[in-house]
C-alpha cells in the first residue's frame, strides 16, 4: 500500500504563536513520526506577500518559524521541509491553475466576501476598496501549494475546510479537460480542537497582530494575558462577548514550561535566527489540545 502525502504550511509573516503551535506545528510534527506518510511542511512566504510588504519582516519571520519548528522536534530526516520561494514551479502552476479557476468560485472564497462586508458596513460605495488580486485569489495559490506534491491529506482547522474544497474543485476541473494528474485532496479536522482566541477576542493570528508568541519573557507573557478584555458584571447578567474570557488563553498556560534547552537547539539549527525573546527566558509548550490550524 503506497503512502499517503500530508503537506501543511505556516505564513512567515510574525513571530510564531501558541496557535501555531497547537493547530499546525504540534499534530504536523506527530505526523511526521508515523511511517505510513510522506510529510511535506513549507514556509509560506508568497502567501505573506498578501498582507505584509516589509521585507524585513517576512525575512525575519521565515527565520524564526523555521528555527521554531526545528527546536520543537522537527526531523528534517523524515520530513521535507521547504520554502515556498525557493519552487519556481509552484508560481507556474498557479497561473495554469488561474487559467482554469472561474472567478464565480473566487467570489465565494470568505476572506474576499469578508473584505466586501467589511466595506459594505462602512458605508464604502467601492465594495472591493483594498482588495487587492492577491487577496482574491490566494486560494489558487494554496491549491498549487497542494497539488504540487499531489497532497492526499490537508490538516486544517474549520475555517480553512473552503480553501480544500476550492483545491478539489479546481483539481477536477484540470482532470476533467486534460487528464488525471492531480489528487484531489482532503481536509482533515481534529473533532477534538478548539479555536484559540487572540488577544481582541478574534482568532489568534499574526495578520491580526493579536498573538501570544511562543517566544517571549514571563514579563511579556503576563503583559499580553493582561491585555485581553474581560467582562466584570455579575454571573448571569445577559451579556455580549466582545472578546474572549481570559480563561481561554490561560488555559493554555499551565501546560507551558520553561525551556533553557531552547537556545543551543535554535543556535544549532539555524545560526543568528533565535527568536526575538532571549531564549534563556522562553516558553514553549510541552502539552496541549489542539487548536485549530492556520497558514496566517
């Protein structure tokens, strides 16, 4: 029986968060260790280019997620592991893809729609006010990312099961009128994750700069935990929840320890490319569900 391919991705455009790691980093690095799959992790660095134009910043990024996901347990021995950047091939697959997408399926993709509603709610006659066509149609990106190595399984959270089925659409499409080369993918979704709110109460993101790093001081981190918005009136009073409680991230916290191994396993894996933190004062997670997985 042949292996099955499981590919996944972090966008390189922050420092690596607790959402990172239990929706991406932690189940993709399990996977790894499994015989049956092929695994194929990648920095996201195009899809970066969506949101972020600091090339410093994208820079940094890459380096720091790449240094995390190698001091976390990475085996790059059983494991391909890749910058998006460094495949010409994935570029020219996404426009042949492009050539083969309608765009009534883009119309559909939810951050496009969200972008629209987001204009529509501010009164913006110019529905599409700073949507750029990188924003429209990064879901034929993603499925080159996918298809590329003929993926077979796509580990993502809820919010991400659209981007796979746009994937499948578009693999079909290309099947159906040249031949059969492309595996149609599946999502696969941990019944058992959770979504970790971010800081503003909205998912935890790094597009959203409302991140817990994995890499920062006990001051830092208290500061951050301190940030987030608590409603104070009496139990039972009918209530709005404009942000998450902040159990929500402190759950997290009593599965967090302190590493001092951290440091020589970055400066090992990748000279120059520790964290901002001084690692010699890190947390990083030992144990914890999982979250839901994101590319952002």
């Amino acid at each position: 029986m042949s292996k099955k391919t499981v590919l996944t991705g972090i966008t390189t455009t922050g420092t690596p968060h607790i959402g990172n790691y239990l929706g991406a980093i932690k189940p993709a690095i399990e996977a790894s260790r499994n015989p049956a799959y092929n695994s194929y992790f990648f920095l996201a660095d195009y899809h970066a280019l969506i949101k972020c134009h600091d090339p410093g910043r994208v820079a940094r990024s890459t380096r720091e997620i790449a240094a995390t996901w190698l001091a976390l347990g990475l085996d790059t021995d059983v494991a391909t592991y890749y910058r998006q950047t460094d495949i010409p091939e994935i570029p020219e697959l996404t426009w042949i893809l492009t050539c083969m997408t309608s765009k009534g399926l883009m119309n559909r993709a939810h951050a496009y729609k969200a972008a629209t509603d987001a204009n529509r709610e501010a009164g913006n006659a110019d529905l599409d006010d700073g949507v750029t066509m990188g924003l429209f149609s990064y879901p034929i990106l993603m499925a080159a990312d996918i298809l590329m190595f003929n993926a077979d399984i796509i580990p993502v959270g809820r919010d991400q099961i659209q981007h796979i089925e746009m994937a499948r659409d578009v693999a079909g499409r290309f099947n159906h009128v040249f031949e059969p080369l492309f595996t149609l993918p599946e999502a696969q979704v941990d019944e058992q994750t959770q979504l970790i709110p971010g800081l503003d109460g909205r998912k935890m993101s790094k597009s959203y700069d409302n991140t817990i790093p994995l890499f920062c001081s006990s001051d830092e981190l208290r500061r951050l935990i301190n940030q987030i918005t608590t409603d104070l009136r009496e139990p039972g009073s009918p209530r709005i929840r404009t942000a998450a409680p902040c159990s929500s991230s402190t759950a997290v916290l009593p599965r967090v320890t302190r590493s001092r191994r951290c440091a020589g396993s970055i400066s090992k894996a990748s000279p120059g490319a520790t964290p901002r933190s001084s690692c010699s004062n890190t947390w990083t997670p030992n144990s914890a569900s999982r979250a839901t997985a994101t590319t952002n």
